[in-house]
C-alpha cells in the first residue's frame, strides 16, 4: 500500500467538489525582503513601514502578490501537480492587507470541468479562497488550469464551463480600512503622476527589461511552495525545459511597471489573466500597460486604475497586443487586467 501521493488527474475532479490544502503558511519579514531581491519592485508602500503609516495603515503590508503566491502554491498539489499549463485567472479580489504574522490556508471548490478534444488532457475550474489566521476571507480568486489524464480511454465528463465575470466592478473593490492618500508623499514614491494625468488608452512603455534565470525562478517557486512538477523536472516536458512559473512573471512584470505607475500602490483585484506563452530561462522580459478604465473610491484621496499589463520575450516598442487576425502577437507572455489604487 503507498502512502506517496501522485497528485489528481482530470478524471479526479467532479463539479461541486471542495478541496482543503493542506500547510498553512506564515507570512514573514524574510517573504518581503526575499520577494524583492527576486523581483525590481520599489513601490513604497511595501518597502517603508513610515509610508504606510502616513497613508494610513495600521500594518505595513507585504506586496498583494506575495500573499497571492503563498495561498496559490497551496493549491498545486491538489489541483495542477499534473497540470500541463495554467491557463488563466478571474474575479480575484485582494479583501484586506497581509503583513507578516499573518498566517493563510486555502481552500478550492471546482466549478467547471471540460475535456480537451485530444482525449488527453481536460481543463478544471476552481474557486480559490484564501482566509487567515482569523478565518477572515484574504484573497479569492478563479483559475482555470490545463491538467494530464490518468487514462485517455476514460469517458470524457459532462462539459461545465462556469461564466466568470469579464471585470471586477469599481464599487466591489475592496479599499484598506483607514486607507487615505489626501497627504500623500509623491517624493518618497518616486514620480509626481496621480490619477488625473492618466487617460482611457493611454499606453505606457515601462522600458526596462530583466534576463530570467533559472536560480531565481527555482527559488521563488520553491519560496512559494509551489509543487508543480514542470517547473523543477526536466523530465516532465517533452522539449525538457523547465517551464517558469507564471506567478513568477507576473511580479517581474509587477516590478518592471514602477517605472511609470510608481503611484499604483496597491492591487485591489485581478479581473482577467492569461498566460499567452511559455517562459524559460535566459529570456529577456520587458512590460507595458495600457489604462482600460478609472473610477473613484469613497476612500479619502483614492483613486483606482484598471490597467491591462503585458510581458513581452524582448522588447515591444509597438506596444501591440494581437496581430491582424486578432491573435496574441508572437512574444508575448502574459496579459494581466487589473485595478489599481493610486492617489487623486
């Protein structure tokens, strides 16, 4: 009888089924300075304990994504240990600030199932919610995840595929309690753009690019106790590549937009995700961000953004998203739809 566990196939998932990850995870002071010797972020909010009392908070918050990272790789054993690739996110939602002591276990409840049309692989859907120590809800969010069958002899489910919304809507953003940036400081953040000098269309070069390496997604992967055997096998994929975790590229991406967006302090919510193409080793990224929409907050000086944001493999000065027959161009990695908070 073996007590190891080989992780679930598609054929494990059934619709209305709800998992409990296990190995809760502590968030720590070596998570913050860990994160940004892996990633250029330099946003003040998350760097200064003094900026975010100004502003405010009664913590001073790790970056959104760390506690996305942390409650996302507790899901991976259970649900894409066997995962070909994940494919996307919706509706997530950041409900309060995490800071270290801060302790978070998650939970998923599969919504929708689909078997791919090579008999092979299938898609599974779930709802992720992350809660902490207190059993207050974190982070929720859904994701959509390309998993291997155990046996492609075995019959196909009845195809459910959820309808997730396209947008978080601006009034269900979820604003920090005591949150207010009527006095803020724009010399400490490092730019003078608040929400007035940003446009519907308007997109931004974020310029800067960083080479990928195999060190650094390794460790960030393992930091975040993500299991998923494509990013640490050579032998799980066919061309033997690693494959670098998509997480990974999103807080490169994340970092690499300061230059510009200096201002958006906080994530609110993740309103779509795609991961367009694979990421290894040895690629350049670059970013740019496009603004999609504005809205006001009822919170003191608080504006949002909703910014699409793209990781490119080199630099694209075109700034592009699809070619002519509406297809991602070839390049780019990710296209990321999220609100921002940024000062008024």
């Amino acid at each position: 009888m073996t007590k190891t566990n080989a992780g679930n196939f598609f054929e494990d998932f059934t619709v209305g089924q709800v998992i409990e990850h296990a190995t809760p995870r502590t968030i720590t002071e070596g998570d913050r300075a860990l994160y940004q010797s892996l990633y250029p972020s330099r946003f003040a909010l998350p760097s200064s304990a003094e900026f975010a009392r100004q502003v405010g908070l009664d913590v001073h918050p790790v970056e959104e994504l760390v506690g996305f990272h942390i409650a996302f790789g507790k899901t991976v054993p259970d649900v894409s240990l066997n995962a070909v690739a994940n494919l996307g996110y919706a509706e997530c939602r950041f409900h309060r600030p995490l800071a270290p002591g801060d302790t978070l276990r998650t939970s998923s409840e599969v919504i929708g199932l689909k078997e791919n049309s090579n008999g092979k692989t299938g898609v599974v859907y779930v709802r992720s919610t992350a809660t902490n120590q207190r059993g207050e809800v974190a982070i929720d969010w859904c994701r959509w995840v390309m998993v291997h069958k155990r046996d492609a002899d075995s019959p196909a489910p009845d195809p459910v595929v959820p309808d997730l919304r396209i947008v978080v809507p601006a009034e269900d953003l979820v604003v920090p309690a005591g949150l207010d940036f009527t006095d803020y400081d724009f010399v400490a953040a490092g730019e003078p753009h608040r929400f007035g000098d940003y446009e519907v269309g308007e997109r931004i070069d974020h310029v800067d690019g960083v080479t990928l390496t195999d060190p650094e997604h390794v460790l960030a992967t393992r930091l975040w106790q993500n299991t998923a055997k494509v990013h640490f096998n050579t032998q799980a994929r066919p061309d033997g590549n690693r494959l670098i975790y998509g997480g990974h590229v999103i807080s490169m991406a994340r970092a690499l937009s300061f230059n510009g967006l200096a201002n958006a302090q906080l994530i609110a919510a993740i309103n779509a995700g795609a991961h367009v193409g694979p990421a290894y080793a040895d690629r350049t990224i670059y970013a740019w961000s496009e603004v999609l929409d504005k809205a006001e907050t009822g919170a003191p000086g608080v504006g949002a953004l909703r910014l699409r944001l793209v990781a490119t493999r080199g630099r694209d000065e075109s700034m592009t998203l699809r070619d002519e027959d509406g297809k991602y161009r070839d390049g780019v990695l990710l296209d990321l739809d999220y609100w921002a908070l940024i000062p008024v």
